[in-house]
C-alpha cells in the first residue's frame, strides 16, 4: 500500500465521552466563579438544564458511535485509490490512479465559504474528497503521483484557489 489512513468511530466515541465527563466540572467552575450573583440560583437551573440537555444527546451520539463500529477509510495501492466515509455516500469510492486526469482543491465564494476537494477522471466524473479527517493530504497525492504521473495537482496540498460562485 503506498497511502493508507484509518480512523475508527471508536475514537470518536471516546472524544464524545471525555466531553460528557467535562460537564460535571463545567458545572462546578459555574457554581464556584458565579454563586454570588444576583439571581444565581435561577441562572444556575437554567445551566444546570442545557447541561443535562446536551449530556443526554452526547450519550445518545456515543451509543450511536458505539453501535456502528464504522470507520473513515482512505488508501492509494498500484491499482485502486479508495475512500470510504461512514455517513456521507459522496465521499465513497473506488477507482482506478490511472483514470484519474487531475485534484482540484476549490474555494467557493459567494452566500459564504465552501471548500472542496474533486477527484477529475478521464470520462468525466468527478469524485470529493473527505476533508473532515487528518490524513495527510501531501502524502496521499505523492502516492498518487506515484502511480501516474500524469496527474495534475494542486501547487500546495493545503490551500485552495478562490472561485467567485455563480448565481
């Protein structure tokens, strides 16, 4: 494999964890820095409840990470290059290195910012790129590179070139 990079939703349920056992300290400094305020007591019911609130849809989030066991995969071997996305269908596919013609990493303005990465093939579909994971995008284009070297990529893995959207 010339490019691989995995990561489990196992990790993300331990990050969704630690932000629930954070909750309870949340709620100590709140009391402790805010007691002496006018009004605390109500203020403090108020916090107490959007506490509770969003420990409740943290566990229902972690249960959920827990149950699937999906993961986010991306990977470059001689003949396929392969990405994976445990919700999103449009960042799944595997395709061939040789058929692709170009990465084009976009910067959409217009009602506000969008950002995205398109994989061009030879017979005109056009791939994205997951972006809300870590993976080293340099590496992965070198591996790409790598195999066919006629692809086109973008000067620098991590900026985008500014396109105005239209309306």
């Amino acid at each position: 494999m010339l490019f691989h990079y995995k990561k489990s939703q196992i990790r993300q349920a331990v990050s969704v964890a630690l932000n629930m056992l954070a909750i309870p300290v949340i709620l100590y400094l709140f009391q402790h820095f805010f007691k002496d305020q006018l009004d605390f007591e109500k203020i403090y019911d108020v916090v107490k409840k959007g506490a509770i609130a969003v420990a409740v849809v943290l566990a229902v989030i972690l249960a959920w990470l827990l149950k699937r066991r999906d993961k986010f995969e991306i990977y470059v071997t001689e003949k396929e290059f392969y990405s994976h996305h445990p919700i999103f269908e449009e960042w799944c596919f595997r395709i061939s290195p040789l058929d692709i013609v170009a990465i084009e990493h976009k910067l959409n303005i217009g009602s506000g910012y969008m950002t995205n990465i398109n994989v061009q093939m030879k017979n005109g579909e056009v791939h994205q790129l997951c972006m809300n994971y870590p993976y080293s995008r340099k590496n992965l284009y070198g591996a790409l590179k790598q195999v066919n070297p006629k692809i086109q990529l973008p000067s620098n893995a991590n900026t985008f070139n500014h396109q105005r959207k239209r309306k």
